[in-house]
C-alpha cells in the first residue's frame, strides 16, 4: 500500500509471510567456477520455495583438461569456503563440479569431503558422491553417459562408476568449453542423451554429468522414449543436498529420481 492508501498494483495489500527464505532448508554451495548461472536457475526449478541455496565459489575459470594446477590451487580454499558457509548459516554443504571432484580420484573425493566437515561440523557431499548415491537410489546397474566434458574428466568419472559397481556401457562426449557449456540449448542433452542409449550395451541408465549443463527438460522425456532412468548432475546433486537437509523433493516432471520414489 502506498503513502496516499492506495494498493500497490499486483498486490492485494496482504502482509508477507512470517517465515525467512530457507525456513525448511539452507543448502551451502561450493560453486567450483567464476560464475554459476544455470545450476542455481536449475536449483531453484527443483526445489521448494522456502528452501535456499547458500552459494560461494572457488573461482575456477576455463576448466580443461590441462588445468590440473588450477584445479589442485583453487581446491586449497575449501576451508575457507566451508567456514563462509558455516558463518552464513548452511546446514549441510555441497561441493560443485565433476572435474574438481574427481581430479584426485577417490581418495580425493572423500578428502574433499572430510575436509569439508572437520571444517563445518555439518554434512558435505561433491558432485560426484551426490551422482553416485542418486544412481544407487534408483537401482542403476548399467550406465550410458553423455558429457559436455573433455575426454579426460569423462574418463575418470567412468572409472569412478565402476569402482562403484556400475557398468559404464558408453561415453558420449562432446568436449565443449566450460564457459559454452550453459549457452548449448535444452534440446542438446536430449539428443546428446539418446545417442548414448543408442549406443548399445543395454544401459538401464543414462547420467549427465556437469551442473552448468541444462539437462532437467530432457530427463522425464528420455525416460519415457527409451524406458530407463535418466539422471543429471543438478538433479542428483539437488535431489541429495536437500535431503541432506530434510527436504524431500517431489518433481516428477524431471524425472523418476525427482519424483519423490527415492529417498536420499
């Protein structure tokens, strides 16, 4: 309402809600890059709207597989990330990105991992643990994956798959800079994903890997055409760092995982 007594147009004068953002849950999130545009759009499509998403960065720019030092040089201030997150109130924290994540192979998954919670004394999880827990969760066997990445990041995740069991029956990559990855359009996972199955060994799974990538429109589609589950990397990280939360997620129009049939 306005200083004359008028009501403001678009409103209908009521008194806002008593409840904060993050009344149900607030996520902390390691944004490996410069910049994330299209997980946190993506984050906030999946999630309820009293949850909120607590965000800082490591400041990456320009993954690529030639940028190991970068990689190790940027992760020397998960620490610090984990305590700004703490100190703004995150109740469970998230560390982005695959190629951070799996850039020292297992071990260095679950340090990064430790280090978060010794750190924050809350919760942590990387992109690839969320991915790994969400493939188990909906009984994924056979794995087809269809990356934006380059080579080399796709190789070390298939390795992680099956040191967890799973089959990688194909790598569809498309090796695509870091920073193009969120301006390919929404059709592009969809394609790049059929191919995938399309390639033989019977996968029962599909999983796109990279946050930055917009996946979530194509997920129930694939699942309907080819009769698998489809599963990307915001939606499992989502799907796990709100649970970690006690937020559960019932959004079958990305899929079976965001449904509300598994829980996290």
């Amino acid at each position: 309402m306005t200083s004359t007594g008028q009501t403001l147009p678009g409103t209908d004068g009521a008194v806002p809600p008593d409840e904060a953002y993050g009344s149900v849950g607030r996520v902390g999130y390691i944004a490996p890059a410069a910049v994330t545009d299209v997980f946190t759009k993506d984050f906030y499509r999946i999630a309820p709207p009293e949850a909120l998403l607590v965000v800082t960065i490591l400041g990456l720019q320009g993954i690529s597989e030639r940028d190991a030092e970068k990689i190790d040089a940027a992760l020397q201030n998960v620490e610090h990330c984990a305590q700004i997150l703490t100190d703004f109130n995150a109740q469970a924290i998230g560390i982005g990105g695959f190629p951070p994540g799996v850039a020292r192979g297992i071990e260095g998954m679950n340090d990064l991992v430790r280090r978060i919670e010794e750190t924050s004394g809350l919760p942590g999880q990387t992109s690839p643990g969320a991915a790994v827990e969400a493939l188990r969760a909906a009984g994924a066997s056979r794995v087809a994956i269809a990356s934006p990445l380059a080579d080399i990041h796709n190789r070390k995740l298939a390795e992680l798959l099956e040191f967890y069991d799973f089959e990688v029956t194909t790598v569809h990559s498309m090796d695509i800079r870091h920073e193009q990855i969120p301006l390919l359009s929404r059709s592009a996972s969809y394609h790049a994903g059929a191919e995938a199955l399309q390639a033989g060994g019977r996968p029962d799974t599909v999983f796109f890997p990279c946050g930055q990538w917009p996946t979530l429109d194509s997920l129930a589609p694939l699942e309907e055409r080819f009769g698998v589950t489809a599963i990307s990397s915001i939606a499992a990280q989502a799907w796990n760092y709100l649970g970690m939360v006690g937020v559960k997620v019932e959004r079958p129009e990305f899929g079976r995982l965001l449904a509300g049939q598994f829980a996290s």
